[in-house]
C-alpha cells in the first residue's frame, strides 16, 4: 500500500521573508510537489487560518508570508491562486487582513478575498454522517484544488486546530454555527472534509500556539513547515509533533474514520525532518486555563464519566472568557454539569448550567446551553443571564522551544 508523504522543514527561528519562501518550497517539493495536483490556468484557493484580527507572531493566525510562498509556487505553474477566509462568526475578515499582513500582499498584486462577501450554493455531502448538505461560497465550489493553510495550534474544543479544522474557514456564518449546534464539530468537520478535502495542506509551524488555543494561548517559536497531500496525515504527524497522539482530536479521529485520509503513523512516510528531532510537547488547553484563572467561589464543575474533553474545556475556557469580561464573579455559586448524566444534583435550579447535548433530558431543571460541543458565548450567556460577546484576545510573549 502507497503511504501517505508528510514533509517536515525546519527554518531558522525568526526566518526572513526569503527564508520561509525557501522552506515552504522545500517542504512542498519534499511532499511531491504540485503538479499532479494544478495544471496550468486552474483556479487555486489558498485557505489561511485569520479566525480573528491578530497578527502571526502571536501564533493565532498563519503567517502571510507562507501563504505568498505557495501563491508563487501556484502562479509558476500557470495557474491563479487566491487568497481566501472567513474569520470567525462576529468578527470582520477584513480587519482581520489588516492585522496579518494581508492588505500588504494585495498591494503585491495577490488576489485576498474575504468570502464572507461571496455568493454561497448548496453542495450535497452523499457520505455525510451528520451533515447531508452545506453551503459553500461559489468561488471555493468552482475551484480546481484547495490548500489549507493552517496555523499550527492547540485548540478549547477540538484538542488541535489544523488543515482539517481549517476548511471550517470556507464556510458562511450561519453554517458555522450549525457546526456546534446541529452537527457536532468533529463529524461536522470530517463530513465537510469529505467535499472540500484539502488537495494540499501546509502547515504553518513558524510561531505555533500552546495552552488556550486557538485564540488565549501562548505563542511559540517552532521554525516548522509541514506539508502533504493528505490532509488527515499532515494533522495526525503535526499533533504527534506537538505532543498528542495522532488521532487524538476528535475532528482528525472522525475524519480518519470518514476515510478522508490515513491516522495511522505505519501507513505515512515522514520525509526532512524525522518527527523526534522536532517534537516538543505542547501545553494542553485545560493547562493554559488553571494558569489563567483560579475557580470561584462555590462554582463546581460536575463532569459525567464521558464527558468529552471537548465539553469539559469549553466550560473553563468560558470561565477565562467571563475573566476577559471582567465577570468571573459571575460564576461564583453556579453548578454546571456536563456529559451524560442519570439524574440532576440536587441544587438551586436557576444557578444550574447544563452543558451540551448530552444534558438534554434534564434540560428543564437548569439553564440549558445547547451544542456538541457547544459554543463558549452561549455558556457565557447561559451564565450571565443575556447575549454577551466573547471578548478575542491574545496575550503577549513568545516561549522559545
Ligand atoms: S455534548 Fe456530550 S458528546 Fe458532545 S462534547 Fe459534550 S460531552 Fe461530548
């Protein structure tokens, strides 16, 4: 059986722009190449992670200077690449251009479209398991080949954001949301990876984020590129480079399972780097969190056996979030419950917060927030009681591997 090629290149730590050019070149080439993929005068979308307006040192958002390197690379075959995101829900795409760089490159001449802004056609998912149908912006539909272009990431709800992950970023608004509240993000994602799987992903690993990501975390000077042709297999060797196993977030683990692409480290060839010369083990979300905040008074967090990591992070993250706000006092007093659960603790109904779908059945005796996983504003709300905005911030400071 052919394995799966991952490439992993390492720069320099604070790398020129003529020095990530030379390793996105490498780390491409290394992985194959791009012409059994673009032919020339195709149409080829390149998907950053810009999920809100921070620029790449913080490790929040992926480098445009990565993402210019790979455009070169399309436009030297002959065919047209465009930059294209959508950040996250509430926040504009374009300041979120602004912030990163990426104003700079349409100065250059690159193509940068926010596809918030573009026409949306419904695309069937015949294999979809949760997800049956999807809107998708019309440009991203038409295109000959998507490169994901993620920030390499620790991440609240789904362990580690990456190419996988990343392809949420082609979505409308509205879908977004759905993801959490209809469709569980991990099947959700695997289902939408299953028609608009990445042709390419190339990760990039330059500053990545541990702790509280994919937006609370502390940036980390890595100097990687890593690159391949099946997307499943980029993610599950970046995780294992970050100190995870491969298949431990649930969106690679769906997505593997949806035959996407292959988990199994026997069945990829890692080429450039091996994996133990680049490792580092990454602080996991709940670890960035009991560094940020200390627990109120009288809150009590009441996790049932399997209760995911996804629920049990998204609660405390919540908790950093009310922090950011200026209201962890808030919390003080409430008992939130999350995971599948035979009966309601017996405490004061209006102080109760039942977490995710798997609460459902009680969901009379508490506040009930809705979502698998769900969504940290809506346990924000649950919490203070009215629709509050999840303040995005990033903090300071680089930790140099
Ligand atoms: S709702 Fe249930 S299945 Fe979904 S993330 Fe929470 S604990 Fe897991």
């Amino acid at each position: 059986m052919k394995k799966s090629v991952v490439s992993i290149v390492k720069g320099p730590k604070k790398p020129s722009e003529k020095e990530i050019d030379a390793s996105v070149r490498k780390a491409i080439e290394l992985a194959g190449g791009l012409t059994d993929i673009i032919s020339p005068g195709d149409t080829v979308i390149i998907n950053p992670n810009l999920v809100i307006a921070q620029p790449a040192e913080t490790g929040t958002t992926t480098d445009p200077r990565v993402c210019k390197a790979i455009a070169n690379m399309v436009k030297e075959i002959g065919a047209k690449p465009i930059i294209a995101e959508s950040s996250a829900v509430g926040i504009d795409t374009e300041e979120a251009f602004k912030a990163a760089g990426y104003d700079k490159l349409r100065d250059e001449g690159f193509e940068v479209i926010d596809l918030k802004k573009e026409e949306t056609t419904k695309v069937p998912i015949p294999k979809g398991k949760s997800l049956k149908e999807v809107s998708l912006p019309k440009i991203v539909v038409e295109a000959n080949a998507i490169i994901s272009v993620p920030a390499m990431k620790t991440h609240d709800q789904t362990t580690v954001t990456l190419s996988l992950k990343n392809t949420k970023g082609l979505l409308p608004d509205t879908f977004k949301r759905k993801f959490h509240l209809t469709f569980g993000l991990y099947q959700g994602v695997a289902d939408l990876c299953t028609v608009v799987r990445p042709a390419l992903a190339v990760v990039d690993g330059l500053v990545a984020q541990e702790g509280l990501g994919p937006m609370f975390g502390l940036p980390v000077g890595m100097g990687l590129i890593i690159a391949g042709k099946d997307p499943v297999a980029v993610d599950a060797v970046t995780s294992v480079i970050m100190g995870f196993g491969p298949r431990e977030s649930g969106c690679i683990d769906a997505s593997a399972k949806m035959g996407v692409g292959t988990a199994e480290l026997s069945e990829i060839e890692v080429v450039g780097e091996p994996i133990s010369s680049v490792q580092r083990r990454f602080k996991r979300a709940e670890e960035g969190i009991f560094e940020l905040i200390s627990l109120p008074e009288g809150f009590e967090l009441l996790l049932a056996e399997k209760a995911c990591t996804g629920c049990r992070v998204c609660v405390l993250s919540s908790l950093v979030d009310l922090k950011e706000q200026g209201k962890l006092d808030k919390a003080a007093g409430w008992t939130v419950v999350a995971g599948k659960i035979d009966k309601v603790p017996e405490v004061d109904r209006e102080h109760l917060l039942l977490v995710g779908n798997c609460t459902t059945k009680f969901k009379k005796h508490g506040v009930f927030v809705q979502g698998c996983t769900p969504n940290n504003r809506d346990i924000v709300a649950g919490i203070l009681g009215e629709e509050s905005k999840v303040l995005y911030t990033a903090r300071q400071g680089t930790v140099e591997k």
